[in-house]
C-alpha cells in the first residue's frame, strides 16, 4: 500500500508500536527487511524508556533492538533514529550531551557489529522532543545527522529553525 501511494520511506521500530502493539526486536527486524525487499527505505527507531537511562542500561537496550538488522539488511537504505522514550512527546529533551553519547555508541557498535564504512555513512538522527531552542545545539555534535520530528513539525516557525539548524 504505501508504495503503491509512491511513497520511499518507512517508520519502522518506533516505541508506541513496541509498547502499544508489543512487537519485538525480531518482528521489528522481520518488518524492515519486507520493506526493504519491496524497494522502501526505513527509518529504524531506537531508544531506552526513563528507567533504563536512569540504570545505565541505554547502550544494552538500543543494541538489542539493533541487532536483528546485522547480516540481514542494507544499511544504505536505513536512517537509525534514536529516540530516547521519555522525551517522545514529553517536552523532556536528552541532553546534546547525552543524545551524542549514545549517538557515537550507535555508531562504534555499526563499526564493531557490521562495517567501518557503515558505521561511517550511516545516519543517525535524534528525536525526542525536538524543538527550536534546542535544535542548534544538538545539531552541532558531531554524530547527530538530523532530526526526527513530531510535534515541532506543526509550527511553522519551529519546523523551519529546526530544518535550517544545520546550515
């Protein structure tokens, strides 16, 4: 259907379908290698409820939702988006800080996992209660390549600070 609409791209992953729906890492997994097969691309969300930030457990959680993905898929048609689950709609923000941590651990673990070259040329995007006072902070570390937009995507004002954040 959403090809048939000529739509490319895909949310795959992300935590209302996880929490809501209760689907798995594997089925998660399964769901982006179908879209791939049919020619889509995938934007693949990642992120940790408050809880497991508050327990060091960041790191475990998104790797573990990652890993179905290693030998299966394309990562040239994949967009990692990490999307810490207590900033999702919560007026909550990670902190540049704390998004570029677990960015960078993203990516060592893309290079230790599947490839340098995919660990290097793979995006990963922040969303979490993005806005416009905290979108040009964020926007200068150094392995945050965009955003993920929800609500700020309704202001008009907001949504253009954001997509221009990284000019």
């Amino acid at each position: 259907m959403i090809k048939d609409l000529g739509l490319e791209w895909v949310i795959l992953g992300h935590s209302e379908r996880r929490s809501i729906f209760g689907e798995s890492n594997e089925l998660i997994g399964q769901k982006t290698e179908a879209a791939l097969k049919v020619g889509l691309n995938v934007v693949f969300c990642v992120g940790e409820s408050l809880e497991q930030r508050e327990t060091d457990k960041t790191d475990e959680i998104v790797q573990a939702q990652l890993q179905p993905l290693v030998g299966k898929v394309d990562w040239s048609k994949i967009v990692i988006a990490y999307e810490p689950v207590w900033a999702i709609g919560t007026g909550k923000v990670a902190t540049p800080e704390q998004a570029q941590d677990t960015h960078n651990s993203i990516r060592k673990w893309l290079q230790e996992n599947v490839s340098e070259e995919v660990a290097a040329s793979t995006r990963i995007i922040y969303g979490g209660s993005v806005n416009a006072s905290n979108c040009k902070d964020l926007a200068t570390r150094p392995d945050i390549d965009g955003f993920l937009v929800g609500g700020a995507s309704l202001q008009v004002e907001s949504f253009v600070a954001i997509v221009n954040a990284k000019l």
